[in-house]
C-alpha cells in the first residue's frame, strides 16, 4: 500500500499508462513530471501543442469503486478546469470551464486548407461513457467569431463570421445532439449528432452559406438541408 500510494507519477507513465493505452499512438508525449500518481503534474506534448496537466486523484472514491480526479490543463492553446470519476463500466467527465483559442488548432486542418480565428468558451459541460459509448452528454459553448479561410474549388474564401453559439443535449440514452446557431438565428444552422449504433452525422443548413455570402439556389429556404455527411464513429475510435 505504501508503494502505491508514493508511486511517482514518472514510473506509472512509463510502465502503466504506455504499455496499456493507446496515448502514444494518439500523440500525446510526457516530457517532465512531478508528483506521484495521486497529486502532480507533467509537461505535456501533442504534436505542436504544449501544456502542463495538473491532477489530485481523492483517493476516498475507491471505497465506491470509482476513481474520482480533479484536472487542470494550461496550454499553448488554452486552459480547462474539468474533474472525472473513472470506473470499470461507466466514466464521467466534467468539464467546469474551458477557454480555447482556436488559431493555435490550426496546423491540424493546414491540410485541409482551413483555418479558423476567435475564442471558444464552455462551461458545465458533461460526459458519461457506459461500455465505451457515450451515455449522455450536457452543455454549452461560444465561439466569438472571426476570420475564417476555407477551399471554394481552386480558391480559397476568407469571411468574417459572427458570433456562434452551441448546445449538447441527450434526446434518449446513447443518443446525443449537438446544435449551433448565430445570435440571429431561431434554429441550429449547424447541427451533429451521434445514435446508439454509434453512427455520427452533421447537416449543414443554407443560412451557414447566406452568413458566408456563397451563393445557393434561392428557391430554397434558409433551413433546408445542404450539407450532410454520416459517418461510424465508434468503430473507429476503437479500432
């Protein structure tokens, strides 16, 4: 029991969490640590982003069988406050605040051709993972708006969008929705989901193109549908 409770949160990286999780095939690096596994913290990588994670796991949480963590991460691109209770079939994550800045995420969509400026704020937002799909999900967000660069065929589009902001919501067990709207709007422009098959889908609506002045057909109405596209989620993710 001693030897557990000093682990050093450096041996338990190196001989716990890399030899039975996925972490490095995600990219995720550990550069420094300090603490042992139940309070500490490390110097993290994920491709060109850098932070520092700060855990305090309350060990009190064993006698109900869960495993209950505070978390905070400071990052090149942000912070978040956020706390988690890990058990054997179900995990929960709350996340109390988030503030990201999303120009920083742009070398994961270089490719792509797209970038995206602003500051996107959460708070209380809640997850529960059950078997390792997702139970249920709460919360909201906004993104202040700004410049945003996108491919139109050869070219590329620079727009100055305005403000958005985003709920999650549970319509029935294992099946979650996410929806997002300007200030203006009286329904989702933009709108995702994912069922209890684990199958994710995201619709696009024509008010996203009139905001960005593209032009679409003008017979139709600025709720229709124009985008869709619905792809398996969960396979992936646990491949």
């Amino acid at each position: 029991m001693f030897l557990v409770a000093t682990l050093p949160a450096s041996v338990a990286w190196q001989h716990l969490v890399v030899p039975y999780t996925k972490v490095l095939s995600f990219g995720v690096q550990a550069r420094a640590f300090e603490g042992s596994i139940w309070d500490g913290r490390a110097y993290i990588s994920f491709r060109h982003l850098e932070g520092v994670l700060e855990w305090n796991v309350l060990p009190k949480g064993l006698i109900s069988g869960t495993l209950p963590i505070e978390l905070e991460l400071q990052s090149s691109a942000g912070k978040l406050t956020s706390s988690a209770e890990l058990g054997l079939e179900v995990q929960k994550l709350n996340v109390r605040s988030i503030e990201l800045a999303l120009e920083p995420l742009n070398v994961f969509t270089k490719v792509q051709r797209v970038s995206v400026s602003g500051d996107v704020f959460g708070k209380n937002v809640e997850l529960v993972v059950r078997d390792n799909k997702v139970e249920s999900a709460s919360g909201s967000f906004t993104w202040s708006g700004g410049p945003v660069v996108y491919p139109a065929g050869r070219d590329l589009h620079e727009r100055i969008l305005p403000p958005f902001s985003g709920r999650i919501t549970t319509e029935s067990p294992y099946e979650v929705r996410l929806g997002i709207r300007d200030q203006d709007a009286s329904f989702d422009i933009m709108s995702g989901s994912i069922n209890a098959q684990g199958d994710g889908l995201w619709e696009v609506t024509r008010r996203l193109l009139d905001i960005a002045d593209e032009p679409w057909s003008p017979n139709s109405k600025e709720t229709d549908v124009v985008f869709k596209v619905k792809k398996p989620i969960y396979s992936r993710l646990l491949q």
